[in-house]
C-alpha cells in the first residue's frame, strides 16, 4: 500500500518490497519497522502528515484549504508510471507451457480443434451445396416440361420399384 501509516495499526504481517519488485523484509509491523529505518522514517512522516479530511473542514464552515498544499500532498506519493521495451524468451515461453500440460497436450488439442472446425466448414459447404441443388432442380420444372426433365434417383428407384412388384 501507499500509505503505510494508515495500514500499519491493522496488519499483522508486513513486506516489504524494494525498487526491483525484490523483498527487502518481512514480519510483523514492529519488528520490520525496527529492521529499516528508511521504512519507520516513511511512516513517522505520514504520521505527522495525516490530517483531518479537508471536506469535513469545509463543511463545518471553516475554509482554511491551500490550494498549493493540496496539490503536494496529492502528487506526494504517486510516481510516474515507467514503460519497459522487452520480449519473453522462449525458455519463460516453454516453461509455461510446460507448466499447463506440455508440448503433446497442446498438439493433441490443436490437432482435435483444427479437426473439429473442418468437420463443421465441410458441414456447411454441403448445406450450401444443398440449398443450391434444391433451386437447380425446382428450376427445371420451370424451365422445361415435366415429361422432359430428368431425374437421377428415380432411374435408381424404377428397378427396385419394378422388382418389388408395386407397379
């Protein structure tokens, strides 16, 4: 946390990081505060610093608030957000996914995904192929006579219909 003044009286265990993401210490409130002094000085400092809210000083009809004081507690904290330019290796890479399953898993997934999603195109190519041999075969009732069209599954079901003996 930020203010360390506020949440010290309510922690029971403390750590404290340093300026590469590093701990530095860590334990109950008294004894780090006893181990870095750079820490007990911060919070000394935001002892002292602690004040009533400025809202409540205006409220009750007193306006004592400093704009430039305002200002510098606001910003007294906050420190500018640095971008770092950087790639992953490919060993951190390999680690994680070594860590979720491995190398086969993932090929084994990808293999039944890929098989899966060409199954559901070759799904719908022959649903659109469907829809287009339907309105071909209605149009050559339009465009020709009846007696003249030519229909592939009945020359298969005629001899079977004859055989069968329901002419």
């Amino acid at each position: 946390t930020l203010n360390v003044a506020l949440a010290a009286p309510v922690a029971a265990h403390v750590v404290v990081l340093g300026r590469n993401g590093n701990v530095t210490a860590q334990g109950p409130v008294s004894e780090v505060l006893q181990k870095d002094t750079q820490l007990h000085a911060l919070v000394e400092k935001e002892q002292d610093g602690v004040e009533e809210d400025k809202y409540d000083e205006n409220i009750n009809g007193r306006d004592d608030t400093d704009v430039e004081e305002a200002k510098k507690v606001i910003g007294k904290l906050i420190v500018a957000e640095e971008k770092t330019v950087g790639r992953v290796e490919m060993a951190v890479i390999m680690l994680f996914v070594g860590g979720i399953g491995g190398p086969l898993i993932w090929a084994l997934y990808l293999g039944i995904k890929s098989l899966y999603l060409g199954i559901k195109w070759a799904g719908m190519l022959v649903m659109i192929f469907q829809t287009w041999f339907v309105g071909y075969w209605a149009s050559q009732y339009v465009n020709y006579l009846p007696t003249d069209t030519c229909i592939p599954a009945l020359k298969l079901v005629a001899p079977l219909h004859h055989l069968l003996g329901l002419d």
